[in-house]
C-alpha cells in the first residue's frame, strides 16, 4: 500500500487545497500543477504531498518519462490519520 498518511504543515496544506480545487480526484502532471500554483518549487509541493501520503504517483502509460500524479481525498486522509 502507500505512504502512511501524516499531518501536513500549513505551507503545504496551502497548496493541496488550491490543487484539491482545481484536480479533486483526477490526475494531473507536474506542468498543470505549476500552472496552476505560480510557484517555482513545485517539485517540493508535490515531493512532501507524497512522503506525507496525501499524493500518489504514477507514470503516464502513453510516456514513461512523464509522472501524472492524484491527491488523496481529505476526508480519507483524515479518516485514515485518526486509526
């Protein structure tokens, strides 16, 4: 299964609900992200969203190079930190 779920700090909690926002439940790149965040360390953003469990990674089946990436439902998220 994937990363245990843990709190995240304010910063990043900023972030995931601005790309919750936007993506909810579909996958989107790290372009889209990016875009969508105005931010120059995206990379980061999506780096601790994932170690702290709230991000899940794949890579795109029509380009391996390419990562697409899905958030975590925040009621599950919370659901799961409170077992």
């Amino acid at each position: 299964m994937g990363n245990v779920i843990s709190p995240l700090p304010k910063w990043i909690m900023k972030h995931y609900s601005k790309l919750w926002s936007k993506f909810k439940d579909k996958q989107f790149t790290h372009q889209q992200a990016k875009d969508l965040l105005k931010i120059t360390n995206t990379s980061i953003v999506l780096s601790r969203l994932k170690k702290h469990g709230w991000l899940k990674l794949e890579l795109d089946p029509e380009d391996s190079r390419r990562r697409l990436y899905k958030l975590k439902d925040p009621a599950e998220a919370v659901k799961e930190m409170g077992k």
